[in-house]
C-alpha cells in the first residue's frame, strides 16, 4: 500500500448577478481539437449529473460544477502515467487527445473564457499547495504554471495555521462566496493540495421585477407541493414550443405530439452567458428523463429554440449540496487512481501517491436579478424567426434539470437537478 496522500481541492464557484468590471473583452476561439474536447467535456458533464443523480439518497436537489472536477483532473494529468492518465482522460471528456492537447484546451479557456464581455465579473485561479517534505517533480509544477497559471507555496502543511491560509486564497478568489474550505489540521501524510477556483457574477438580460414575485405551489417528485417564492415574467424569450411548430401555422382536428421536454434559455447581460432550463411535460419524472438524456438531445432542444413571448415562472431559491465523489468517478471508469496498489501519480512527486478522497460542496441562488453559483471540490490524494404567436406558458412548478453555460460553444459550468427549490 502505497503510504503518501496528497489532498487535491478544485474550488469552482458561479455566480450571476452582475456588476460592471472594467476589462478588455476577449474572443473563445476553440480549435478543432479543442472543440471536440469540450463537446466530450460536456458529455461528462451530463454523465456525472446522472450518476449523482441515480445514486443521491438524502436529497431532491442536485447541483455540480463537472468543469472544477475536469480542471482538478486537467492538472493531474500532468502527473499522471500509464492506465491512470488514459483513465482520467478518458473520464473527462479527452479520449483519443494527449496531456499537451488538454492543457493548450485549458490555457485557452483560462485565458479567455472570463473576458467575453464587459458586464459579467468572471475569474478563474489556480495554485498549488507543495508540503516541505515533498519531493514535487518540476515538470509538474512548471506545466501547471505554464498552462494553469498557478501560484506555487511551498509550506508546512501540517501547521496549523496551513488551513486557514487555503481558506484566505479561496475567500479571495471567490470574493467571499467560499470562505472555507479546510476546516481541520491534515494529517501527517498530507503532501500536496491543489485548489481551482471558477467566480462568475453576471445580470439577467432580461430581469425578474420582484413585485411580480409572490408564492405559489410548486409539485414535488413524491407528488406533494411545497409553496415556494415564484418569480413571473412575460417578456420576448427563447423558448421551445410544447409540440412541433408547424402546428402553429396549421389548424388540426388531432391532439398533437408533445415533445418530452422544453428549453427555456434565460441569457445574462451583453449574452456571452445563459442558463438554460430544462422541464421534462407533467407526468413525466425529471430522474427518469435525465437517465436518458444526453448532448444530442440538449442540441435538440436548442435547435427548437425560437423568440417568443412567453409567460415564465421561475422559483426563486438557494440551496447548498454536498456530494463524495469517490464511487462516481469511479463508476464513470477513473478506478485506479482511487487504489493505492494501481495508482501512477509518478510524475507529480517522488512519492509514491494515490487519489483518496473527492468530494464537492455546491451553492446556488437564483433571485430576480440574476443567479449565483459555487462548487467546491476537494480530493484527497494518499500519500430561423418564429411567428408572432402565444406559446403556452413555462411555468417550472416541477422538478426541473438546469445548466448554466457559455454560449458559443455550450461549455457547461454548473449544471443540476433541482427538485425542492427553497429559499433559505
């Protein structure tokens, strides 16, 4: 049994409501390589939304950032040898690519992705926390600054004053959102912790007018409701239609196909970012949709997007989530980074390392103004125009999927299962 641990914390927080922050605007431009990294990326997306999803017991509500468990594991591959590194590539979406194609995939949205307009307040941080016992491999530690753009300390993980330090870089480089991350002593085999930290702030384009907001039922899985605190809008919005929209065009003497679902895309300011909603029709349970959704059927969707005006109610809630990752991950086939005796962590250190822990904790607000988001993962590493019609109303009075995303490419951030939104 291999005898070191290294914690690994990828800290991924969200938010949106905006306020403007004085930057140059930049352009994502996503190679062909690097397109199809990100479509696989958001394949793994989905795929640890459902295998979360199928296995959570203890909650009716769901939220992830997939993108801070894949930077976690981005900056591992630059460690990572053998089976282990095709495993983590392959659980995150970079099948078939090399640890040189990730981190240029990386780089590029590091350095890009926080700047595609001037009204939303994004920042993306990495550091790497090295103990003064280990032996860290400099080529690890330089492709990490190179191409994750991390800060290096070098430290006394065991003192007891390592924790708060950790816990002052999240605070900061969330802007208070995560003030704590650490919350005891780590143990003597403690050797290295990595920390990401994704911050977004960003303004509904379209605002909810809190007059508008007042409390109404909302039906959950069990079939039970729960009164909850609806927004309600009616505005011009992106939405698809209950059913096919050529009926809208055609009087039909037959009840029509619905379709299995509908998007609603609500865009933060200056529409570099949206968030979309995803409401499977009464009768159809959110799990049991999710089980078998995919990306394919999220482009459906979008491809039914049209302008209308449409009717929108929306719960205004927050909600935090905690998840262990261990088994998720390792049932989406990272398993031998999870076991000490297969374990390659070779190119990080000279110690011999495995991972032990991985687990996240989420945060999430969605009000008038706008939404805000935050994950924090930490693991543990031992040793065309439509018609101007009616569409019927978007009222999400049920559980509902929802993603927050970048809108060029569909780069999901955060994405979730919300089924008893509250506000606490």
């Amino acid at each position: 049994m291999k005898k070191s641990i290294i914690p690994l914390l990828s800290a991924a927080i969200l938010l949106a409501a905006c306020e403007n922050m004085p930057h140059e605007v930049k352009t994502l431009t996503l190679t062909s390589e690097e397109r199809v990294i990100n479509s696989q990326q958001n394949e793994f997306s989905l795929d640890l939304l459902k295998q979360v999803c199928a296995n959570e017991k203890s909650s009716e509500n769901v939220f992830l950032s997939p993108l801070g468990v894949a930077f976690v594991c981005g900056m591992m591959t630059n460690g990572a040898e053998g089976n282990t590194l095709d495993q983590i590539l392959s659980t995150i979406g970079a099948e078939g690519y090399s640890v040189d194609d990730l981190n240029e995939y990386y780089k590029n949205i590091l350095e890009n992705l926080p700047y595609l307009d001037k009204t939303t307040d994004m920042k993306i941080a990495d550091a790497i926390w090295v103990d003064n016992q280990c032996h860290a491999k400099k080529d690890f530690i330089d492709s990490n600054k190179t191409y994750y753009l991390a800060d290096v300390v070098n430290l006394d993980l065991q003192d007891q004053l390592t924790p708060k330090a950790i816990n002052n870089w999240a605070n900061k480089n969330t802007k208070g959102l995560i003030k704590e991350v650490i919350n005891e002593p780590f143990g003597d085999d403690v050797r290295m912790v990595l920390t990401n930290a994704i911050y977004f702030k960003g303004q509904w384009a379209e605002e909810f007018k809190k007059v508008n907001t007042r409390e109404e039922e909302f039906t959950l899985a069990s079939g039970t409701t729960a009164t909850v605190s609806m927004m309600n809008m009616e505005k011009e919005l992106s939405v698809t239609p209950p059913y096919d929209w050529n009926l809208y065009f055609s009087q039909i003497d037959t009840v029509p196909d619905y379709y299995d679902a509908r998007m609603l895309r609500l865009y933060f300011k200056d529409k570099a970012y949206c968030m979309d909603i995803v409401l499977p029709r009464e009768g159809i349970n959110c799990e049991d949709y999710l089980a078998e959704f995919d990306m394919e059927q999220m482009k459906e969707l979008e491809e039914l997007l049209r302008s209308c005006k449409v009717e929108v109610k929306l719960p205004k809630f927050t909600l935090k989530y905690h998840r262990d990752l261990n088994e998720d991950m390792q049932t989406l086939g990272m398993t031998d980074a999870f076991n000490g005796q297969l374990a390659d962590f070779s190119g990080i250190a000279e110690e011999d390392l495995y991972l032990n822990k991985l687990f996240q904790d989420s945060f999430l607000e969605v009000d008038e103004e706008g939404a805000k988001a935050a994950a924090v993962t930490t693991s543990f590493f031992t040793n065309a125009a439509a018609p101007d019609r009616a569409v019927e109303p978007f009222i999400v009075n049920r559980p509902f999927l929802l993603f927050i995303r970048e809108c060029k490419y569909g780069t999901i951030l955060f994405a979730g299962k919300i089924g008893h939104p509250e506000t606490k």
